[in-house]
C-alpha cells in the first residue's frame, strides 16, 4: 500500500558529511581511516545495516555500535570493516557469523573493568582467538569505562595475555559542547596519561575521542574521531568550529502529505482540552503524523510544518495539540493548496523552520533523542541525486527501502 509518510536518506550528503570529516581529521586531506562511525541505536534509527553498508563503500573501514548484537549486523553488512563494542562485554557469541568476525579480529570490545578483561580473556582463551580491546579512560562522563588509577592494571593485563591484543585506548569527554576549556584540560588529562603509560601503549595502538571533541578543538582529533550526529549532517548544538572549517549537509527529512482539507468558522476550538481557539475563519489542514511516529509535542509554541503548495514551500503553525497519529495545520495564508500537498516535517534544508535542531528544540530534546524515537513504522528511504522528496515519489534515484517491521512499502 501507498504510505503516507517517509524519512529519507540522502546518499550525496551523507557522503559528503563523511568525506569533511575525514579531511578534517587528516588535516586537509580526506583520511577515511582515522574516521570511526558511530551507528549505535539502529544508526539512530535510520537503520544501521543499510547505513553502514554504504558508509563501507564510501570507505568507511572502522565502526562502533553499542551491543554485540548490534555489532554483528553492522560487521555483516559493511564487510571486511572492524566493528567496536562500546558496552561492558563478559561473554563472547558463539555463533557462526560471530566465530567468523572473532576468528579475524573484525569485532573489536571495549575494556572497562579488570574483571570484565579477565573475562574477556577466559572467553578468547577458549575459543583459541586473539581479541582486540580498546581500553575507555573516564575523564569525566562517569558511565562506562574505569578510572586512572584501574587503567594501568588493565593495560598490564592485556599485554601479557596472548590472548588479547590492544587495538586502542579511547575516552568520551562530557563538556565538548558546554566548556570548551574544560574539555581541553580533559583532552591533557587524556594525553597526560597515555605519556604515563609508556610502553603498555604501543604506538601503533590508535587513541580515540568522539567527535564532538575533535570537531571543536584540534588538539582532541588524536589518531581517529568516533563521529555520530555529524555524519548525518549535524553539529551538535554549541561545538565551537567555524563554518568554514567543516560543512555538512543535513541528510535526513521527513515527508508527509495532507490527507483532508476543510473550513472552520471563527471561536472554534482545536483538539483534545479545548487549548487552541481560532481567531478568524480558518483553512486547516489535517497531516497524518503525531506523537506515535516520534513528533513530540511543543513545549515553546506550536509546532511547524511546511506545506508545499502553488506559492511554494510556507511554513505553518500547528493547531491544538499534537496527536498521536495526525495533527491539524493552518493553510489559511499558504493560497489553494492541492489536498493531497507534500508537508515536510523535518527539512534537509538548514535554513528550514523545520530543520531538525529546531524541530527538536521546539521538543525541548536533542536532535539524537528526536531521530532515535521516530517510528518503525516510517519507511526509511535511501536516495541520490537530491533532497527534494514527495511523500509518495522519491527524490533523485531510489537506492534501496528501508522498510520497517510492519512492512510498510510504496505503491
């Protein structure tokens, strides 16, 4: 059946994002290695087997999702590239796509704790493989990863083992975004102790911080950057680089389209509660998407969308409050619109009143929390050759459908 709604993925721009990134991180020249693709939570819900597919034909080599199970879909899918487990790992996969990627060192783990290594070691010690680890320093995010003073007793461990292989020591710093001051002091702390570490660091074993870092100061771009929300065509709120010094193209929109026109006379009332009453003789639009297809409601004025009609691309407030699988739009200063106009609800265009750190902002929630709650039900689309898409005819070229678990597909 014809679906209504769509997310699309636009291949030029997700190449793109990933070509300046590399540049960044190889100092003007594009250095697809030292780049780690972040794809955890299904890619942030834009389907991380599919993605990371294609980031391996662009040259993405290195990725990091957060489970082993997630892993194992990303390094099936991206062939041949090396997959790191960010979670605390106590037990290996036996099964035979994970024997495979284990036997040739393509599913990398993430060390946080002596015992966990102790474990990690037990499990490679019996299944008669070598197991890269990537030891994670906390400097500040006190989730995952161990402290200074457990890091240089993990790091010894791991060099006498036989069974275990340093691949890289890696940290996540908290304040990227909030102080930039903070995160260089936590950047030397980080160097600061790889210099203590000495020879328990090999050089060949590859330091690594997120993005966000890197992407705001240079001294934090180390040997490899982990990149998430930027490959989409984002910078997080608050990272302190110049436009000039990375450009990325927003990748992800979302479509829908109107599915009822009609008139309401002046003093009426919209939705649930009775919060909104109009003003003036009104045109409204109904829109098929609410709260269940990951459209949190406003907390800071209404909601907008943008409506597509003979005028072009208008933006509208929405009317009430959102609902949980349509909301109402006014249509009264858009002109005749067709019944069946293309809505965006998030733009690729970053300029849009719907673009998505606006979207998100209106919400009151990162741009990761409003991509990771869209809905499963919203086909994913990957494209080429443009951003412009309809609700019902794909922008560009079609690459492939990403369809979701109830098999939504296009008529």
């Amino acid at each position: 059946m014809t679906t209504t709604s769509s997310i699309r993925i636009d291949l030029n721009a997700l190449e793109g994002n990933l070509e300046a990134v590399a540049t960044l991180a190889g100092g003007g020249v594009a250095d697809w290695k030292r780049v780690c693709a972040v794809v955890k939570s299904d890619a942030y819900g834009l389907g991380a087997p599919r993605i990371a597919g294609s980031m391996a034909e662009m040259g993405i080599r290195t990725f990091a999702a957060y489970s082993p199970e997630e892993a194992l879909s990303v390094a099936t899918a991206a062939r041949g590239a090396d997959v790191l487990v960010l979670m605390p790992v106590h037990q290996l996969d036996r099964g035979g796509a994970a024997m495979h990627l284990l036997a040739n060192e393509k599913l990398h783990f993430t060390a946080h704790s002596i015992e966990q290594v102790r474990d990690l070691e037990f499990e490679a010690a019996e299944l008669g493989i070598v197991l890269p680890l990537h030891l994670e320093l906390d400097t500040g995010m006190g989730r995952g990863g161990c402290e200074e003073r457990d890091a240089l007793q993990i790091l010894a461990q791991i060099s006498q083992s036989p069974r275990l292989r340093l691949a890289g020591v890696m940290t996540h710093l908290p304040d990227a975004l909030d102080d930039a001051d903070s995160a260089r002091d936590r950047g030397r702390r980080f160097r600061s102790f790889l210099e203590a570490a000495g020879d328990l660091v090999p050089a060949k074993v590859l330091r690594h911080a997120a993005a966000t870092a890197a992407l705001h100061d240079s001294t934090l771009r180390l040997d490899m950057v982990r990149v998430g929300l930027a490959w989409t065509g984002y910078q997080p709120r608050g990272a302190g680089i110049t436009p000039s010094s990375i450009k990325l193209q927003p990748a992800i929109s979302w479509w829908s389209r109107l599915v009822q026109v009609r008139r309401l006379s002046a003093g009426r009332s919209i939705g649930y509660g009775c919060t909104t009453t109009i003003d003036r003789d009104t045109i409204a639009g109904l829109v098929p998407v609410g709260y269940a297809d990951g459209l949190p409601s406003s907390r800071t004025g209404p909601h907008r969308l943008v409506v597509h009609g003979p005028r072009g691309a208008v933006s509208v407030p929405v009317l009430g409050r959102m609902n949980m699988d349509q909301c109402v739009v006014d249509l009264t200063d858009v002109g005749p619109v067709d019944p069946n106009a293309d809505v965006e609800i998030v733009s690729a265009d970053a300029d849009s009143p719907v673009a998505l750190p606006r979207v998100a902002a209106r919400s009151e929630v990162m741009p990761y929390e409003l991509l990771c709650g869209l809905s499963a039900r919203i086909p994913r689309i990957i494209v080429a050759g443009g951003v412009r898409a309809k609700s019902d005819q794909p922008a560009g070229i079609v690459i492939d459908s990403i369809e979701s678990k109830h098999r939504i597909g296009f008529g």
